[in-house]
C-alpha cells in the first residue's frame, strides 16, 4: 500500500466517520503526527478498511508486518484490539 492508497482510505474512513460516528462522540485519529510521520491507530484502521465494503479477516502478524513498514522497530502491534474500547 502506497502513500497515495493510504491517503485514499482514510478519507473513505474520515467521510463515514462524518456521517454516521461523530455525533456517537467516536474519535477519530489523525492521519500524521507532527513530525509528518503516520499516526500508529490511523494504521491500523486504514489496514482493517482497505477493502470496505468488504471485510476480511486480518492476523496480528500481517497486522504487525505492514506497521513494520512504518515503524521498524515496533514489536507487537495491539492497536486493534484497543482501538474500539478505549478510542470510541
């Protein structure tokens, strides 16, 4: 998945966050940090709605891979599982 995709995605996500979450208070992350680097939960969803409408199954370790990219050095991403409970 390329910058371009990436971008994409979070604005597919971002449009229906707009409509249907919002006023549910749910929150949203930002696509960058500061230093223009990707914000670890923003990731995460693009990762789990890459395919939207369509879902599919996704393993940590595929998880994990992909945020390798980003993040080399990060062990064992569990953004997934926390995103829900503690995010909205």
């Amino acid at each position: 998945m390329n910058d371009k995709e990436i971008r994409k995605i979070y604005s597919i996500i971002e449009d229906y966050h707009k409509e249907y979450l919002i006023k549910h208070g749910v929150k949203l992350p930002k696509l960058f940090n500061k230093d223009g680097s990707y914000v670890k939960d923003a990731l995460v969803l693009i990762y789990l709605a890459r395919f939207y409408p369509n879902t599919v199954s996704v393993v940590k370790d595929e998880l994990t891979g992909f945020m390798r990219r980003f993040y080399p050095n990060i062990n064992d991403v569990q953004q997934a599982r926390h995103l829900g409970a503690q995010k909205g």
